[in-house]
C-alpha cells in the first residue's frame, strides 16, 4: 500500500466514523462535533483529489462558518439538555434494519452490475483556485453578495425566533438568567 493510499484510507475513515457515530449519539451538542470531524474527513478527501477549492471552501464555509453558527445556536438558545431521540424500540429498530438492509442489497447490485471503466490518471495542471476566485469576485459577484445578504437575514431572523419572552416583561425584553447558561455542555 503506498503512502497516497494510506492517506485515503485516514481520510475515509476520519469521514465514515463520525457519521457513523451520529447515529448513537443523543446530546446534539455531540452531534456536531462528530460532524465537524466528518466534514473535515472529505475536506482532506477533496484535497486529495487536488480540488484545492472544494476542498479549503469546506473548511472555511461549512467548518469554519456554518458548523460554528450551529454550535453558537445551540448553545446559546438550548435551556436544558433535550435528547434528540428517545429510546429506539423494536417498533423502530426492526423496520429500519430490514430498509438498511434492503438499500444495502440495491446499491450492491448496481455496483456489481455497473460495467465500471477506468481511465489514466489526468495530468496535474495548474491550480485552479485563482481562476475561480476571480470569476466569483468579478463576473458573479452580484449572485455571491445576494447569498451573503440573505444568509444574514436568516441569522438575524433566527436569533430574533429563538428570544424568550420573560413572563411579565413588555415586548421586545428577552428572558435574561444565569440558569440558563449552566448545563448546555456535556
């Protein structure tokens, strides 16, 4: 196994584990830290197909942006530790192993059935990350400041929703205690 192989292999297994563990996790505050750790498995997965772009836009826009205002959103508006899933009976676990195992059985049979066809390794080029940059900034950068400003009012609207009314208190005072702040983490 060369050294490019076993870098896949760390990769693939860095972003498969923590998915995998989401399944089992019940505290969300969990959840999105396995999260972290998977997005940043395919992060180095798309880095090692030389997608320096896809790759480093994953870190900064799902890692470092979105992934973070969850964290934020989470614990700054949870009260108490809500479990996200209550205990799994048989009247889940049962139907939902036969479905696994049904899309299971599917997907094998179109991978063995597909006529799989290999090509060369393509030449390593220039990055392209330059040219993407400039193509964003200059001929689409009416399209990027529009997500941007919408992604702002999502922000701004969901901190506006998740405020709790204080009982008693005149509209627009939200619910300020120490209380709350205690507990969130696990």
């Amino acid at each position: 196994m060369s050294f490019s192989d076993s870098i896949f292999w760390v990769f693939a297994t860095t972003a498969v584990v923590p998915a995998f563990l989401i399944l089992f996790t019940r505290s969300i505050v969990r959840m999105a830290f396995l999260l972290l750790g998977s997005l940043a498995g395919f992060a180095g997965l798309y880095l090692q197909l030389n997608a320096a772009f896809l790759g480093f836009t994953q870190v900064m826009v799902y890692i470092g942006g979105i992934l973070i205002l969850f964290l934020f959103g989470v614990m700054l508006t949870q009260r108490s530790d809500i479990p996200v899933r209550e205990k799994v009976g048989p009247a889940l676990a049962v139907p939902g192993f036969f479905a696994g195992l049904l899309l299971m059985a599917a997907l094998l049979f179109i991978a063995l059935q597909n006529p799989w066809k290999t090509h060369p390794p393509v030449p390593v080029t220039e990055p392209d990350t330059p040219v993407i940059g400039i193509k964003l900034l200059s001929t689409y950068i009416l399209p990027f400041e529009a997500v941007s400003i919408l992604l702002l009012a999502a922000m701004v609207g969901a901190t506006y929703i998740a405020r709790v009314q204080a009982p008693g208190a005149p509209d627009g005072q939200a619910e300020l205690s120490d209380s709350n702040a205690e507990g969130r983490l696990e």
